[in-house]
C-alpha cells in the first residue's frame, strides 16, 4: 500500500523550546489517521510542516511522494485542509470564499461552478451562499471551511480540530461524507480532534503526542487493550496524565479582540 | 496569473464594499487641502509663488495614494491574524503570484483613492494646466501606489500584529509625506531638510506629478521617470522577497 504522509525524525525547535521532538510515523493512503494530543503537545506545528507553512529545524517528511520544504507545489496540490482557526475572508461571500479558492486551485469554471453548489448544499449552506461569511456563525463558517477544503478534490486532507463548534448532526454528517471519501475515493485523512469518543469511532489508526513526543501508536481497539481501559479517552488520559496544559495566549487572540472592538462587536 | 488576477478583484471587493473605509480614508487629505491650502493661501501668493492650491494640490493626492498603499500592504498582517493568509500560503500558486496580486490589487485601490482626492481637488479650486505632460500624471500616481505598496508589504511581512501600527504611522508614514515637498517647495531648504527631501522616494514621486499636471518641476521630468520606475521595480522585489518568507 502506497504511504501517502511519511515522517521521519522529524523536529522542530523554536530557540530553547522544542515543540516537536524526533517523531516518526507513516499513513497509508485511504486511511483515516487520528492525530491526538493535549494543548500543546505539537499537533498544530506538525500540520504546519506538513502543510508546507512552516520549515522543520530538522527531519524528513514525505507528502503524496513529494517534500513540503521543496517541492511546495506538489506538495499543496495534494491536499486541502481545515485549519484549526478561521482563515475565511470575512467580506466575501459564502460562495465568492469557495471561488476563490477553486481559482486558486486551478479548478476549470465550468466544474468549479457545479462543485461549489454541491458542497455548498452538502454542508447545509445552499440559501446562505450569497451572504457574507462575517454574518455567519462560527459553527456556519466551520462548514464552510469543510466544503472549501474539499472543492479541489484532494487526495490528503488535513483537518486540525475540524469539529470544534459543530453539533452532533453536523459532526455525524460531515464525518460520514469523510469516511465515504476515504471509502470511495480513496482520500488520506490526516486530522486532530480532542473529541476522543470521535477518534475512536472514525480513525483506522491514531498516534498519541504528548510534549512534541509520540507517546503511542496503534489502532484505537489496540490502545484500548495496551492501557486496559474502556474509553478511547481513559486510555488518553492514562497515557498523557491528568495535568491540565498551558497554552499562552497568542498574537491572533489578541487581535481578535481588538477587531471586534474596532468593528463595534455585534457583528460576529 | 490566475491567482494575481482573483487576489487583486479581492481587494476591489473588500474596497467598494467598505464605504466607511472610503469615506474615513478621505478625512485627512481633506483636512490638509482645507487648513493648508486656504490657511497659507494669502502668504504663499504675498511671498510671490502664486496660487497655493494648485501648488499643494499634487501633493495631497500623493498623500492619499501613500496612505493607502502602505495600508494595503499592511493588511497583510490583518490576513495572517484573521486566518485568511494561511488559505492563500497552502495554495498551490507560487508566493510571486500571490504578493503580486495583493500589491496589485492594493496599487489600484490607492490610485483609485487618489483620483477620489483628485476630484475633491478640483472642488476646491484646483487647476491644472493642459501641457504634454499631463497624462504622465495617472502614470506618477499608480507608480507611487506601487512603490508604497511594495513598502507596505514589507512591514505587512515582518510584522506580526498590529502592535507595530502607531510606530509605521509616526516613523515612516508621517515623515514620508512631511518630508517630500507635498507642502512645500523642494528648492531652497535648509541642508539638512534638502537631503532628507532627496532620499525620500515620494519626493520625486510627488515631483513628478506637480510636473505633470501644473509644468513645475523641481528635480527635471527624466530624474522623476527614472527615480520612480527603478524604486518602484525595486520595492515590488524587495515586498515580494519579504512576503515569501513569511512562515505561520
């Protein structure tokens, strides 16, 4: 079977702190791969270096055959992905968000058109596509990030926390279409939740990182077994401690509040 | 190019869209035409140098395009926080295509502010002069956007929030524009102010299109083109090697 996400002693340093330390791990292509971690733990900076945003200090990574610090284009072509905080332009509109993405993706008019009102009614937004995404709710943008990352019909899709504000139909919903994909068409999932009960249900195999280490690697079943525990989620615990992680406030955080200042609040 | 081309209609998008930010970004040429122009109006004419509108006129308008141009570039910043930078980073398009199209998108938007400027200009007693040189004016103006969008876009990529913001306004903006002959002749200024007024790159921008549009120049038509086109082609380098090494 063809590996479509290869790591190898990959690492990353930011000065003295060490966010992702000599991990390892390979995902077969069409496999539900669950990423899981603490806050913390270095399950965004990997993405990152996945994705091609952010340079490893050092390490191998192979993305669909190709290498994120080299052959970018190969790399970004292969995958969509949702990040883990909003990356919507807010004064577009729900359809002009999904246009723009498919322009860039090089998705010919004429498909990119009949893509964008399938996916936009798949994730319930059809009426809403000529609103403005800032009139939307987080859940709402949510979605719509998920039909953008599948638009240009990517054989890998990374989705960092994708679930985060979603109630429980648009979770199954969404989730079921992801596993049919993987299913049908073959697509590599590559995602982080810290919903356990989630991973559990949908990944073939999950990797457990804690402190930019990984700390286990197998099936969920299999987990379960090594830390005879009955949840997905004691087996985390069991595995990660019961400390509760810091994660400082960043620059964005910041931000966010002096925009909704700045846009007299209401708006979101 | 297809990237170029979408990321520019982008930035029209969000500029016809955001009349309060047409409007708000108006407020201070047009507050400097009003208390300069009418304020020093009766001394410039007593001290033999002719109508002051028409002098600082050109000047005003600069101002608008350099304002918004480096606001342009500065928007980058918003993108990063706000999330919308990474989507455009994860695309398959090179980082050229995407920081040209922003700085393109960001140039027309300041010309187009200009022209606004440039109208209110005209209501308020501005005249130009019909000279061969005039249509060198929407060439001096979109290069001016250029060139501080490139500038714009430099910061916009070094930056990484807007804690910076007061210190681009009162360190670069400001002085850029004080010190450009906007307001007041180029010729004879103390030393010092005379060297800063020839290392600014709005000067001769500036320069350039007073002389397009009422015959005065203070540097010469050819110093201006060739000032203005070298800096513009450098700083849209200089932006475009910023933007591409921004990492998330």
């Amino acid at each position: 079977m063809n590996e479509m996400i290869a790591v190898q002693d990959l690492v990353k340093n930011y000065g003295e702190f060490c966010a992702v330390n000599h991990i390892a791990f390979t995902v077969p292509e069409g496999k539900i791969f669950g990423f899981l971690g603490p806050n913390g733990a270095g399950k965004t900076t990997t993405i990152k270096m996945l994705t091609t945003v952010l340079d490893p200090t050092s390490g191998k990574i192979l993305v669909n055959g190709h290498d994120p610090t080299r052959e970018q284009k190969q790399v970004r072509r292969s995958f969509g992905i949702v990040f883990q905080d909003p990356s919507l332009d807010d004064e577009l509109t729900a359809y002009e968000n999904l246009d723009l993405h498919g322009v860039l993706y090089g998705v010919p008019h004429g498909e990119r058109k009949k893509r964008i009102d399938m996916l936009i009614d798949f994730v319930g937004l059809g009426d809403r596509k000529k609103n403005f995404v800032k009139e939307f709710s987080g859940g709402m943008k949510r979605r719509l990030e998920v039909a953008r990352a599948l638009l240009h019909k990517p054989r890998i899709l990374f989705l960092d926390e994708p679930t985060v504000g979603l109630d429980p139909q648009t979770r199954n919903h969404i989730w079921g279409y992801i596993q049919q994909l993987s299913k049908d068409e073959n697509v590599t999932v590559f995602f982080t939740t810290h919903y356990m009960e989630e991973a559990d249900r949908v990944a073939n195999e999950v990797a457990v990182i804690d402190h930019g280490k990984i700390v286990a690697q197998s099936t969920p079943t299999e987990l379960k077994e090594k830390t005879a525990c009955a949840t997905l989620e004691d087996a985390f615990i069991t595995l990660t401690g019961h400390a509760i992680r810091a994660e400082e406030a960043n620059a964005t955080d910041r931000m966010r509040m002096i925009g909704r200042a700045w846009r007299g609040g209401g708006r979101r | 190019m297809r990237a170029i081309y979408i990321l520019c209609v982008r930035q029209l998008k969000r500029y016809i869209r955001s009349p309060a930010r047409i409007i708000g970004s108006l407020g201070q040429p047009i507050l400097f035409l009003i208390a300069l122009g009418f304020g020093l109006r009766a001394m410039f004419a007593r001290a033999g140098q002719g109508n002051y509108i028409n002098f600082l006129s050109p000047g005003i308008v600069s101002m608008a395009i350099l304002f918004n141009a480096v606001f342009s570039g500065i928007e980058i910043i918003w993108d990063r926080q706000f999330g919308f930078l990474k989507e455009t980073l994860v695309a398959p398009v090179s980082r050229l295509e995407i920081v040209l199209g922003r700085m393109l998108g960001g140039a027309i938007v300041a010309f187009v502010q200009g022209l606004v400027v440039f109208v209110i200009c005209l209501i308020a007693g501005f005249r130009f002069v019909t000279s061969p040189y005039l249509p060198l004016a929407i060439f001096f103006m979109f290069m001016i956007a250029l060139l501080f969008a490139g500038i714009g876009t430099v910061f916009g990529s070094v930056l990484q929030d807007m804690q910076g913001f007061p210190l681009i306004i009162n360190f670069l903006i400001m002085p850029l524009f004080f010190f450009s002959g906007a307001i007041f002749a180029a010729n004879g200024l103390p030393r010092v102010l005379g060297i800063l007024l020839r290392l600014n790159p709005l000067s001769y921008g500036v320069d350039g299109l007073r002389g397009a549009l009422i015959n005065q120049f203070a540097f010469g038509l050819t110093t201006d083109l060739a000032v203005v086109t070298i800096l513009t082609a450098f700083l849209l380098a200089i932006g475009s090697y910023f933007f591409s090494k921004i990492q998330l």
